[in-house]
C-alpha cells in the first residue's frame, strides 16, 4: 500500500481531461456502480462525505472520503480536504492512498472543460468567470487544454478578486468586470456558494453553454430558474442534481420539473445526448462524482513516487 | 495524519470491551450517527463495504472500508482486509488511516464478550464453540477477559481444526466435541460461514446464552429458527441484523417476525432490556457495525506510535 501526497506535482490538464472523458464515458454506457454519497453531520462543525464507487472496464475501484467545514480558513486549513483509497479489484487490498484535496479541484475543472467541449457550439471562446476562487482558476486551466480562450471577463463578489485573477490569467487577455457583461460570452463558468439567482436569463445570448458549478448542496444555486427553462440542461448524475445541485431548489419549489433534463454528460460524451441546435443555450449541471474522484486518484498513483506503507 | 500499520501489538481486551461498550451505550442512547453499510460489487472476485459514523459523545468520526476477496486464501492474503480512517471532527482532517484487518476480528470478540457479560445469567461458563477460525479466538480471548472460562467444548467441520483450537486453549480445559455435544454450555459461539442452520432448538437448555456471529450477509444462517422462536434475540443494529444478520434468512422465509426483536445491544448495555428471567435462552445477533469499528481505530490510534504522513 502506497500513500501520495501529491507532492511532486500534478499531472497536466490534457491527461486529466482524458481520465476524466474516459470515466464519463463509462457512465454513459451505464457501466459503473456508484451509490450515493453517504453525508454524516458533525454537531457544529461541518460535514463528510463518503464516495464509493467501481468502474469496471478501467479496473478502478475505491473511495473518496471529503469534508467541509466552512470554519476551516480562520484556522489555517482548507475547507474542503480529501483522501481517496484506491482498491485492487483482484484482491480488495487497499493499494493507494491519495491526498485528493487539490485534485478535487482539478476533477471538477476537467468535468467543465469536458461539458465545454462537447456541448459549446465554438472552439474558440469567450470565458465568462462568475466567482474567482480556486474552483474558476482548475475550470480556466482545464478549459484551456481544450479549447482556445480568447478573452476572460471575470466578476467576483469582492472586485479586488477578481482583479487579481484577471492579472493571473493576462496571457488569456483577462479584464474584471460587471455581472451582465461576464455573462455576455462563449462559455460561462458559474462557481460561487450563491444560494440566490445571480445570473439572468435574459443577459445569455444564443449559443452559450454554461457550466454550473457552484451548487453541491440542497439550498444552493446561482442561476435565474427562467434561464433553466429556456436552456437544454445536462446533469453529471440525475440522483445528485436533484437533491443538491443547481436544478434542486427550481425543483424543490416547482419552477423547474426533473422529466425536462436533457441528459447525463456521460450521455454526451458517448454521442447518446447533445445540443440541439447551434442556437440552443446549453447548462451543466455539476455536483461532483465519486468516479471523477477515482479516476483522478488512479491516474496520480499510476505515475507518482508515493511512501511505502506496511499493510496488510 | 498518521497511519498504524498496528506492527507493534494490539491492546488488551480489558481496555478493548470497555471501548466497544461504551460506544454501544451511546448506540443505545440513539446517540450516533451511523448510515446504512454502502456494499460494492466487483465482477468476479468479492466486494467491498463503506461503513461511515460519528459518535459526537465520544469525539469519533470516520469510516471503515473492508472489502471480502473469498478467493485470496489461495493467494495468500487474508479474504478480509479493512483499513480505518479517523475523521477529526473539529475541522475535518484525516488524522489517523489504521489498518484495521485484525482490528475487525478483535472488535467482532469484543462485542460478543459485552453481550455475553450483560446477557449470559453465569459468571463463570462453560463455553460452547461452533466453528473454530479467527473469530472463534478472539471471542475466546474476549470473553475471557470479563467472564470466568471453566471449560471449552469445540466442534468445526474440520475435526482437526477444533482439535488444534482445544490444544491452544488447553488453559481453558478445552476439548474437541460433537457440534451437539458444544451446544449443551452456557455461552455458545457461532462463527461459521453456514447456509443452513447447524444448532438445533433442542440441543440448547434453558439459560444459555447464544453469541451468532457467523451470519452477516442475506442467505447465512447457524440456528435452528425454532431456537430463534423460543428465545429472546437482541440484535446489534436492527436494519442490519434483518438484512443480513442471523435473523435474516428466517424474515425473509416467514418463519420468523422482525417485530419479535427483544432490542439492541446498545439498549441491554444501558440497561434499558435485558433477558427476563434466568432460564430464558436469549441470542445476540451480530452483524458488526461502523461504531465499533471506529471506537477500537481510536483506541489504537491515541496509544500507539505511528507513521507521520504529510496532509493536507
């Protein structure tokens, strides 16, 4: 048994995007197991999360463990820490042991420059940001191992974020601006905690895919419900979009109904499901899945140096 | 985080059955968190369990993840091999990954010896043993750490294994015996992976209590379900025990009613139920549960030295 601390670096978005299709693809084929996340509540602290899954055809198996204590960051700590344990399918023994905390990121980066690849209708785009934290930063750099980012219009709630990320991303010719104007573009990648709408229907014009990122939680979501409705939206996992991402509160209140989904992103990737029409605005729907999670995990254990650990 | 191999011996059981208690006492008092056991299915070669939980009185929280390999005998690895991580429940690191393989066989004893202890009318027994493997000793050894041991009876499939089980315990006056023969003691121990119930009703006098161990996915079963219809059951965990416990055959074929269920252990160790007179023949139906799991993991990882892993 291996432990990785992931401190020797990680691998590049081109080799994340591909793991990250490949077990999408799996999906869509309708060829993993994965039960839903098992949540256990802290008193007052915060939460984890528990992730098994098993993707047959790659042989990878095992399990992300996440939390999220929203206290963390006055301590010095991320808010949100993983491991993630590796199981040889041949034997059942635990052979790898991953610190998963920043490729949690990176899996939730590589699913959106995916979901942008296979339902923006351009190669070549116009980044709208909506949040500009580390999740905008994994979903600008996986976006860009796949498709050419012309511009980045950013908006952040604090203006100096999002002058600061627009000074990280020059290279892409990156400006801070308003709400309306990131929305007004290619691909627009939504990833704020928002429990309320933020972006509005009617400042999206034809053509535009939006990845929406920011809700993983009942109670959470950051798009205008009409925008829902106008839209073809695509899910990671029907099961999981509905309890907790950015269709759950639409739904909840009856604004938005769950039989007009348009489709799994594994769906897409294997050509199953898709835009209709160039002029179409297409949403994904994203809450992060255990086999994103696993196939990550493996791709570090594959090529890392890690600490041998006696077991069993 | 730290990770314990467990390479420098294991607590004693005196120190072990208080721990597993008082995690059952805070079961009782409906005071844990503990979702259903999450089962994987490999293709061909076994599967693997995901057992989360959170003891808030306690401080504990984590998850066990074992998986059952029926075939790695031959390849000479244990068919079961389980890894604890210990879950921080201030801010929701990983602070402790113990290997819990042995850790398993010793939590399993543990809660036998505290069902034998709160439930068994003697002090000092006769111990009757059915099947004579892993769990078999360290429900020996458990029980012998809060009863007085005043002779074995062991019977297994195999004679010379109960032979060699006799011989190890030759300090508890221990003999191989007909399965009939082992039956007629006070405390009986159950441990083997059977089908088809082994022990029946009429072997089993009055007063005697019955550890049923063996039993821990649908289709096994050890008793006679007449036995299970004369005496009173506590289970560990009653959605588990109907699931997969002693008990679940016997539901599953209408011989036997889960609303006959006498109670929890967790609800015998608070003194809530109990057997209710010295003659009754009384069952406790073990399936193991994540809170144990997790209550020996703490205990190993606060008294042990272990191996510093860099995180987060």
């Amino acid at each position: 048994m291996k432990y990785y601390p992931v401190h020797s670096g990680y691998p590049p978005y081109a080799t994340v995007n591909q793991a990250i299709e490949a077990a999408f693809a799996e999906h869509g084929r309708g060829n993993v197991q994965m039960p839903p996340k098992v949540y256990v509540t802290f008193v007052q602290t915060g939460d984890f999360r528990t992730m098994p899954a098993y993707l047959p055809a790659l042989e990878i198996a095992g399990v992300k463990i996440v939390n999220v204590h929203p206290d963390n960051r006055a301590r010095g700590l991320p808010t949100v820490m993983a491991l993630t344990v590796i199981i040889d399918v041949e034997t059942g023994t635990p052979e790898a042991i991953v610190n998963a905390t920043e490729l949690t990121a990176m899996r939730t980066g590589a699913a959106g420059a995916i979901a942008a690849r296979h339902l923006s209708p351009r190669r070549s785009v116009t980044l709208g940001v909506i949040g500009t934290g580390r999740q905008a930063e994994a979903l600008v750099e996986a976006t860009a191992a796949t498709l050419t980012i012309e511009k980045i219009l950013a908006w952040s709630r604090t203006e100096k974020s999002a002058e600061a990320f627009a000074a990280r991303y020059a290279e892409y010719d990156a400006q801070a601006v308003s709400i309306e104007r990131a929305s007004d573009c290619d691909v627009l990648l939504t990833t704020t905690p928002s429990t309320k709408p933020l972006v509005m229907a009617d400042w999206i014009h034809e053509g535009t895919h939006i990845n929406a990122i920011g809700a993983d939680a009942p109670g959470k979501q950051e798009l205008d419900p009409a925008l829902l409705l106008m839209a073809e939206v695509f899910v990671d996992d029907p099961g999981q979009a509905i309890h907790s991402g950015e269709v759950n509160v639409p739904i909840s209140t009856g604004l938005y109904d769950s039989g007009r989904i348009a489709g799994t992103l594994g769906e897409v990737v294997i050509g199953k499901k898709g835009r209709s029409s160039p002029d179409a605005i297409t949403i994904f729907d994203s809450t992060g899945l255990a086999i994103q999670d696993l196939a990550i995990a493996a791709l570090v254990a594959r090529k890392e140096e890690g600490y041998e650990l006696p077991f069993p």
